[in-house]
C-alpha cells in the first residue's frame, strides 16, 4: 500500500514538473497551471490503472475523464456567458453552473459509458 503512494507521489511529481516546464513555453503563461495539474494526474492514475486493473478498466476510467473534460466546458462555457451578461454575481454564476456541470457529466456517463 505504501509502495503504491511512493510510486503515485514519484510519477506525479515527474509528470507534474514535464508539463509545468511545458506550461511555461506558451503564451499567456496562466496556462501553465492547466497543463501542470490535469494531464499528468490523469496520466499517472491511468498509467496505475493498468498496472495494476488491466486495460479495460483503464478504458472505462479513461472515458469517464473525457465525459468529465465536456461537462467541465459546458460549466466553464455557461458560467463565463453568465458573466459576460452582468446581471450575475460570480459566485451566483459558479453557483448555477454547477448544475451544468453535473447534469452533462450524469447524462455523459449514463449516455455513453454504462
């Protein structure tokens, strides 16, 4: 069980540092942190997975993240339209969007990946 956490702790400090170094090549650099965060944690879990599930479940886990990435733009599309029309704080705005973001991932996940 350590093991595993030693290893999870190893590869996600790598693959965080490879794409923080990525970040910091591009243009605005607030990007650096999504490509610091996301990609490799999914990176490590699916490469875990594998090891230690097999491939198949990895596929599950892996299409379960894409479901996750279309809700988190259809959140992030509809809180920034809210925004951009003024008449809601941003908290009201997160707030509703998460509605959004749950109801896509639910209807992505029974949709297509039951």
């Amino acid at each position: 069980m350590w093991l595993e956490s030693l290893y999870r702790f190893i590869v996600g400090g790598v693959v965080v540092s490879i794409f923080a170094l990525l970040g910091t090549a591009v243009k605005p650099a607030s990007f650096a942190g999504l490509f610091s965060a996301a990609p490799s944690v999914a990176l490590a879990t699916l490469g875990l997975t594998v090891a230690k599930e097999g491939s198949w479940f990895a596929s599950v886990e892996c299409k379960s993240m894409m479901a996750g990435a279309v809700a988190l733009c259809l959140y992030s599309l509809a809180t920034s339209r809210m925004l951009m029309l003024g008449r809601l704080s941003a908290l009201a705005s997160t707030s509703l969007s998460m509605a959004v973001w749950f109801g896509s991932a639910f209807a992505l996940w029974f949709g297509f990946l039951r």
